[in-house]
C-alpha cells in the first residue's frame, strides 16, 4: 500500500508495542510541539523524544525536514484511512 514504503517499520505488530504510528500522529497534528504533543500522549517530554529518534531511525526519514514530514504525514493519513476501511468491512 502506499503508505508502507514510510511506515513499514513503526507500524504495531501487536497490543504490546509501543504505537509509534499515534505518536507520530500526534506529534505531527501537535505542529511538532514536543511539550502539546507529550501532554496529550500522556507521556514525559524525553520519552516523546526518544521515539521520535526511533521513527527517525526506523523510517530512514528527518523530522526536521519539510519534505519528509509532509511525507510521513501523508502516510499517516492513508494508514489511517485503510485501518477505518478495513474496520468497516
């Protein structure tokens, strides 16, 4: 799917891993704002830090850059979608 090429490597395998993909999401949606995002995550501000050095690291991609934000911010979109999609049938 589209998305996979970006998020393969975060994406939950099960209920026990952490969901890098939420955290993402929120970050993102957070408009990078370590301290909104890790307040609505419920989670200290370095624990947020350190998974999104570990989407970095998994996804090949920089936060900091324009281009694969907007990247990873699409397939967080279309990972979303396809989870309702697959929820409704």
């Amino acid at each position: 799917t589209i998305y996979m090429d970006s998020l393969e490597n975060i994406i939950p395998t099960n209920d026990k891993s952490i969901d890098l993909v939420h955290t993402l999401d929120v970050y993102l949606r957070s408009n990078q704002s370590i301290q909104k995002a890790a307040d609505e995550l419920y989670i200290h501000r370095h624990t947020l830090r350190y998974r999104l050095n570990q989407i970095e690291k998994r996804t090949g991609l920089q936060l900091k850059s324009a281009d694969d934000r907007l990247k990873l911010q699409m397939a967080v979109m279309a990972y979303k979608l396809d989870s309702v999609h697959q929820k409704m049938t």
